[in-house]
C-alpha cells in the first residue's frame, strides 16, 4: 500500500531547462509536502515544503505545486543545472502523525550538459 | 557544521552479530527519527524518539529491533542477532521540538552489509 507515488523512476532534461518531477499521494489526511534531494552515499536533503493550505511556494530556482484535489504535486527546477542531477524523493506527513514521512520511491534527475 | 551526524558510515556484520548505529541530532534538536532504506526502495519511518522517551515505534521490526536516546549522548539504533534482510543503508533524521509541521533534516546514513 504505497501512500506517496513518483510514477516516474528517471527523468532526464537538458541544461538550463526546466525540470519537472511529480508525485501522487492517497491518504487525504496528509498536510505537509517536502521534497528532498539525495547524491549516491549520501542522505537526503531537504529542498522545501508546502502546507496543504497553500498550492504553490517558491524559493530560488525550486518551486512545488500543490492540487488538493487531484492529489499530486509537482517541483519544477527553473533552469536545471548539471548538478541538479540526483534522486529527488517526495514525502508527506499529516492525519495525527505529523512526524512521520511517508517517501516515494524517488525519481533519478539527470541534467545534461 | 551542525548537521546531523550518523557513525560508522559503513558497518559490515556477520550474521547472528549485533549492530549499533550512532546518531547525534543537530544542535538545538531533540526530537530524532529513524529511517530504513532497502534498495530501489524510498525511506520507511522506524522510530520516533525524545531524549529518554519512545514516542512511536510502530516501524520498528518487533523482534532485535530497539532504540534509545538517553539523556546525554547520541541516539543508539541497535540491531541484535543481524540476519542478511537486515541490510540496508538506516539513516537519522531530527528536527526542532515545538512546530506542527517539523522539517526533519538528515545525517549521511549508516550502510550496513550483513554477510
């Protein structure tokens, strides 16, 4: 029962592009959306959030997206750089146990030069 | 650098040892989190911990499977009895205590290899 869902194992995109990578959810009491970023051997690390009383926030070159009723979100990475290239996991948490992320399986972003 | 630290970053056990995975939240955080990564897999929630308290264990295999995190020191994700399922790269997360929606941030990840 896989609650947060990257549909897309890969992803690749042209430097200076955009990127967009997605991510569906099931459970309706989910209320904060991250995003996180992982090299190889390394953990992952945080990128940003959005509120479910929000749909969009911004910083820099990430922006998430955020449709309730759909039950999806997206981060668009304006313009990819070469070092964006890594696996980007969506997570959620909410409905009482607000500490508790639920990951995607992650999506490989490969920026080409 | 404040971050998250996790020790050894590699741990390669024989089955039928035990495991200990080391973590030292960031400083300011007492809230810490633990996760497990199989391969090809996204992160699965394990154990939710205050200093000296279990918050949620409900991820956490029932048996060989426990976690601390004392008063003074690092929190300790011990593994007893390790069998080969049981490898997977196990990473700590923490958080500052006080905010509805936590950011949690994590350290590098201990990579256990059970032979």
């Amino acid at each position: 029962d896989q609650q947060v869902k990257q549909n897309s194992p890969s992803l690749s995109v042209q430097e200076g592009r955009i990127s967009i990578l997605n991510c569906d959810y099931t459970n309706s009491m989910f209320d904060y959306f991250l995003w996180y970023k992982k090299y190889p051997a390394e953990g992952p690390t945080f990128l940003i959030s959005i509120s479910s009383i929000k749909d969009k926030n911004e910083d820099g070159r990430f922006t998430v997206f955020l449709n309730k009723s759909a039950k999806h979100l997206s981060l668009h990475i304006v313009p990819s750089q070469p070092g964006d290239s890594a696996v980007y996991f969506c997570a959620a948490s909410g409905g009482g146990s607000n500490y508790k992320l639920t990951f995607g399986k992650g999506t490989l972003l490969t920026v080409n030069p | 650098n404040a971050g998250v630290m996790q020790n050894p970053r590699h741990l390669v056990r024989r089955r039928g040892q035990e495991a200990r995975l080391r973590c030292s939240p960031m400083k300011g955080h007492s809230h810490v989190y633990w996760y497990r990564q199989l391969p090809e897999e996204g992160l699965k929630f394990m154990v939710y911990l205050q200093k000296e308290n279990i918050i949620d264990e409900s991820g956490m295999p029932k048996e060989r499977f426990s976690a601390e995190f004392p008063k003074e020191g690092p929190s300790i994700l011990r593994i007893q009895q390790v069998v080969r399922g049981d490898s997977a790269a196990y990473f700590c997360a923490s958080s500052i205590p006080g905010t509805y929606q936590e950011t949690q941030y994590f350290g590098p990840g201990t990579r256990l290899l059970v032979l």
